[in-house]
C-alpha cells in the first residue's frame, strides 16, 4: 500500500514513523519543501542566535521512510502532483502541511524557518542602538520579543499589539509584563496599519521608527487543500469527519494546523496526537478495522522568556486558562523538557495525549 505524507513538521513525521513502525510493509513516501526538520517552536531560538531549530530530516524518520524533497502543488484522485510535474500514487494520504504567515509588507515572519533565517541574518546586521518591533502578542511574539531582548541587550527591543498572551490567565500576564520591562522590552498597544521603510504606522495614526520589524501572527495555512478541491472552511483549512479524513475524500487524512478540527488550537501539542491517531486509523483499516473518533484534550499552554525564565499555564482539557501557573526558572527547565519531547515524539511516533472534555 502506497502512504504519501504531505509536510514533514510534527504532525506529518509522528504520522510517518508511527505507521511505519505499527504497518511496517507499507510503502511511505514523505514530501517536504525542505530537506530538513523545523522545530517550529525554538524559531525564536534561531533567529536570536541562543538555539538552532532544524534537524536533517534523514535522522527524524525511519529507515524505509522515502524522502522527496519538494512541494505539492495539487492532491488529486489519487494522485499527489508535484511542483516539478512528477506524480505520486497513493491508497492513502496525510495531508500535514502546517500553517503559514502573511505579514505586511516590510516585516519577516518569524513563524516560517526561512522567515527566521532571515530575521536571523538582518538581526546579526543591526548595529547597537537599532530598534526591533514585533508585531503580535500571541506566545510567538512574546517568545520572540524576551529572546531577542536577552540575546541582545545592546538593542532596543519593542512588542505592539492591542494584549499581551491574552489567552493565559491574569496573573502568567502579569509575570510576562514584569519580565518583559525586566529586559527593556517597551509593549506598544496598537496595531500595524502600514509598513514603509524604516516607519511603522499604527492604526491611531502614530508613527514608530523600527530598524527591524519581525512578524509574529501565525493565522493561516496554506492554500493546497482548497487548491485540490478539498472542502475548507472560511480559514482555508480543510473540513474532516470525526476520524480527521477528508469530507471530501476519506482516502486523504488532514492532520495539525490545516485541519479544521473544532476546538483544536495551533500547536504541536494539537499537530503531534493528530498525526498519531492518523496512523492509528490506517494501519487499523490496513489490518481490516473500521476508523475511530479523534479525542484530544488540553493540560496547559508553555513559554520561554530568554533562557532563565518563562511560565506553564495550566488549562481545563477545553485549553481555558486556569489560575494556577508555574514561573521562572522552573517553567524554563521545564519547558525546554517540553520542547525536546516534541522533537523526540516526532522522530519515533511515541505521541501520548488526554481524551477531550465531554460533550
């Protein structure tokens, strides 16, 4: 049986080795644009210069794992065309091709690893005394902000946005802000109408100078899925029944960010049990079995701020901020321990999770 896994990040690399190591005659061909593994959440780390977030992809997957190393330009009946033209025939496909930014013109995306690349190079650039804006007050942007403040304290580092990790609760909020103006990182409310140059221009009509300006919304995925004639919602992710299929066609499975899951947030945490259940299912249905439900709840939410310090909110299985938070340097060991599970999930397809909350 022919399996082409589209995307390599989490949810695509979990699917790839767990089927191969529960279906290991099957025939699995993963597609990516890169020849390398993101970690997606220590981006902040590379474009700081304090980590590195990619891996060769040929240590991430199993042996009998084939690899291409391009894009995807249309899903169709049975059929994966690539960008060069060629074709790959499958029985079943997973779609995980992740989540993209569209920043506005002027800024780098810092959620993309080309994006942090270049960020990377243009911080390495800025003198001292240059000024960095990151725009976005999701974890992203205040991952972002505390990192390059702390890589670089000869550098003037600001946040813009309306709130600031407003999906933690007040007193995680609290600490952020207090960490923040620890490492001088001036909080801007507002939004970025227009980019021109070196001059930002906010909603209210002030005007910022920003010798860098770094984006830091991820909010949406690319347009493959609508593309191929899936069915998406009004965000462009593609609509699945309850056992993550296609609606639109049950051969192809859609796992992570462009799956429009009702509940599900953007994060590994999400992409890595989804990429999981998916090769559950189809190596369920290879020996004969019928698809079951996906179930997954939410424990808690992690940050880095710098190195040393960062915060564990903990949540309801619905992903509500509770009151209790850990923060400081144990939520920094901590979270680092995180990060490296999700790598080490990804690489042997030993993803653990917790049902979801009852309907």
């Amino acid at each position: 049986m022919n399996i082409v896994v589209i995307g390599a990040g989490y949810a695509g690399t979990v699917a790839a080795n767990r089927l191969k190591r529960k279906a290991p005659d099957t025939r699995i061909t993963v597609v990516n644009p890169r020849e390398v593994f993101v970690e997606r959440v220590r981006l902040h780390e590379q474009l700081a210069g304090s980590g590195t977030a990619a891996r060769p992809l040929t240590e991430m997957l199993r042996d009998g794992i084939a690899v291409e190393t391009a894009s995807v330009d249309k899903i169709g009946d049975g059929v994966v065309t690539l960008d060069d033209g060629r074709n790959l025939d499958f029985e079943h496909a997973i779609l995980a091709a992740g989540s993209i930014a569209n920043p506005l013109p002027g800024a780098i995306p810092v959620g993309t690893w080309e994006g942090a690349e270049q960020a990377r190079i243009a911080l390495e650039a800025l003198p001292a005394g240059g000024i960095v804006t990151v725009i976005g007050g999701g974890l992203t942007g205040i991952e972002t902000a505390a990192e390059v403040a702390e890589a670089r304290p000869d550098l003037r580092v600001r946040l813009v946005s309306d709130t600031v990790g407003a999906a933690l609760s007040p007193g995680a909020q609290r600490h952020i802000r207090t960490t923040l103006a620890r490492l001088n990182v001036e909080i801007v409310a507002g939004q970025i109408a227009e980019i021109d140059g070196t001059t930002l221009r906010l909603g209210s009509g002030a005007e910022l100078d920003s010798g860098l300006t770094l984006w830091a919304i991820i909010s949406a995925v690319p347009a493959l899925a609508a593309r191929s004639g899936l069915a998406v919602d009004v965000d462009g992710r593609a609509l699945v029944d309850a056992s993550l299929r296609s609606v639109t066609d049950p051969r192809v499975f859609v796992v992570g960010d462009c799956a429009a899951v009702p509940g599900m947030r953007m994060a590994c945490a999400t992409a890595a049990p989804q990429g999981a259940h998916a090769a559950d299912t189809l190596a369920r249905m290879i020996e004969g079995g019928d698809p079951r439900p996906f179930s997954m709840g939410y424990g808690g939410q992690g940050l880095s701020l710098g190195r040393r310090d960062g915060v564990l909110q903990t949540t309801d299985r619905a992903d509500t901020a509770q009151r209790l938070y850990v923060s400081g340097p144990v939520a920094a060991f901590t979270k680092e321990r995180i990060t490296r599970y999700a790598a080490y999930a990804s690489r042997t397809g030993n993803s653990v999770w917790i049902s979801g909350p009852k309907q």
